[in-house]
C-alpha cells in the first residue's frame, strides 16, 4: 500500500495539463494531497501549499508522488537530485510513469540504503487473459473522448459519485495511473502487453449483480493516432452498455499532434458507436460531458446548451455542475 498523505511532485510541467497526475489526486482525494513540490520553471499549479521536502516531512507527507505524466512517461534527468533528497528524507517514491522507479539503479541504490519504498503503479500485476467476448451480467458503461486528457476520468468519478447519491449500485474502474493513485486500484491498460489489452478490461469488469454498473475510465481518443490503441481496447473489452461522449471545446488541436484538428462529437458518435455495437448492439449513446474549465460560467452554460439541442442528449459539465442527469439516462436504460 501506498502510504499517504502525498506530497505532491510537480517538477518542471510546461503547463496544468502536464501536471494532470497531480490535479486527479487533488480534486478527487484532497485528504491525501498535502502540498505540492514545484522546481524553477515549474508552470504548474495545484493551489496547494508550495512545500519543501522538510517542511513536508514535518507536516507528515508519506510519500512524494510524480505528479507529471508527460508524453513517453519518462522520468527527467534533472528531477533526479529531488528524486534522490526525498528518499534521503525519509519517503517512499510513487509514480505512474512508463519509465520505472525501479530501473533507476540510482534511485534503487538510495532506496535500499535508505529503507523506503518504490512504488510503481503502472505496471502489470496480472496475468491477464485474451478477450473473449462473452456476454457478462451487469451493466458497464465507457467514456470516450475527442481527445486524450479532455476529462474521461473526472466524467466517470462524478458519475460513481452521483450514482451513489441517488443508491444506485456503481463502481468506477480506474485504467490508468491517475486513477489507480487515486482508488488503490485498477489495470494500468497503456502498460499491458497488446494482446492482452481487451482481455484485461473484461477481466476489470467481471460478471456483476444485474443493476451494478462499472463506470470505465476511458484513455486515449479513436482520433489520436499515438493512443488510440488503448480507446479500441476499452471499446471491445468493456463491452460497454452505454457510452459517454467527452470533449474539451477549447482546444485548438489534437494533445501532440499540432497537425491533427479534433473531430466533431458527432463523428465521435458515429465512430464509437458502431465499434461498441460489435460486442454490444444494445450498446446506446446516453450522454455529453463537457470539460468547461477554460471558460466562463456564462460561456459554459451557452455551450453546453447549444451541444444539447444539437445532439439531443443530456450534456453537462459533471465535475463543475454536477453528473445527475447523466446518472438518470443511465437509471433509464
């Protein structure tokens, strides 16, 4: 187990988004979020205290958690010497990086001497099976994306968090590092073996009680050529009941890929869709969620009423409004 509170490593992001590890944890589990450890140039900010290594020791910080996931999830050479301080400090190292903890011999040399613990949390602890796609009781549902990082996870948190509110039997099923950080739990989709990718998410959806729902964080977007494998995965292996259309309107292109415009939601829906129904042809589109938190609260309600009476389909931002009526369309079906 992890242990916490975290002291949160926002290193040199460029930006919020580079820093989004950090922001999930955050929002979603504040008790855990302690403060935040930002190097020179950092442009990053979660709105917590800006700590050093002992002053958060002293306040109780159990681990400092990479809160960067940048593209490739490597770990920089010039956040070593905090890497190394901290373990000298007395806490464990958390990260959800491709490029492991663990494989640092520097950073595995000072742990050893130190006592303290490496935790890497996208690694495969697992062997999953080949997808088969057999029906399986219970009901699931998927949020899809236009792009990556536009709020898939924050869409399915809001929605267990909703869902429960109202009774309703929900589990969110957390895909990626951000979510396992969070909930303790999860398949790390990105790190396993491709083969296996679909294979994985049936295994994190199992057979369930008939009125539970899994709420599947989505990953990558169909759209994005450098992740869209994971997005084809979670279609096919969550075998999803019903999906969720996120996009973020702000954007002026695809994360990464300058050259690459996003797609409209109506083609997300009219791609998605038909993929779903090849596992699942009662598979229905039943929701909008919009990440609004570039704009205005008028601009946001204007938007987010314009989207509904084109796709005519509840739409919301669920973590700035709320994910109610997307908990209704999913106590209708």
């Amino acid at each position: 187990m992890i242990k916490t509170p975290y002291l949160l490593f926002l290193g040199d992001a460029p930006n919020a988004l580079a820093a989004k590890v950090a922001q999930g944890i955050k929002d979603w589990r504040p008790e855990f979020a302690l403060g935040q450890y930002r190097m020179d140039g950092c442009k990053a900010d979660m709105g917590l205290k800006d700590m050093t290594l002992a002053e958060a020791k002293a306040a109780g910080a159990k681990t400092l958690v990479v809160g960067v996931a940048n593209r490739g999830g490597v770990i920089s050479q010039s956040w070593k010497k905090v890497l190394v301080n901290a373990l000298e400090e007395g806490f464990d190292l958390a990260s959800g990086l491709h490029n492991l903890l663990r494989n640092e011999p520097d950073l595995k040399a000072v742990a050893k001497a130190t006592g303290q613990e490496l935790h890497d949390v996208r690694v495969p602890e697992v062997d999953y099976p080949i997808a088969n796609g057999r029906k399986r009781s219970g009901k699931r549902c998927l949020a899809v994306g236009t792009d990556c990082s536009v709020g898939k996870m924050y869409t399915a948190m809001a929605m267990e968090r909703a869902m429960k509110a109202r009774g309703m039997n929900a589990t969110f099923r957390a895909t990626g590092q951000t979510g396992i950080l969070i909930t303790g739990d999860g398949v790390p989709l990105d790190a396993v073996i491709a083969d296996f990718m679909a294979g994985s998410v049936e295994y994190l959806t199992p057979d369930n009680d008939a009125d539970h729902w899994d709420l599947i964080e989505g990953q990558g977007s169909l759209f994005n050529i450098s992740f869209s494998g994971v997005t084809m995965a979670l279609i096919h292996g969550g075998q999803p009941d019903a999906l969720i259309l996120c996009h973020e309107p702000t954007r002026a292109h695809m994360r990464g890929l300058p050259e690459y415009q996003p797609p409209s939601l109506e083609t997300l829906r009219d791609t998605a869709l038909p993929l779903a129904q090849i596992v699942n042809p009662a598979c229905q589109v039943v929701g909008v969620s919009v990440n609004t938190q570039h704009m205005g609260e008028d601009e946001a309600v204007a938007y987010l009423n314009e989207v509904e009476a084109r796709m005519g389909l509840p739409t919301v931002d669920p973590f700035r409004h709320g994910a109610d009526r997307l908990a209704e369309a999913l106590e209708a079906i």
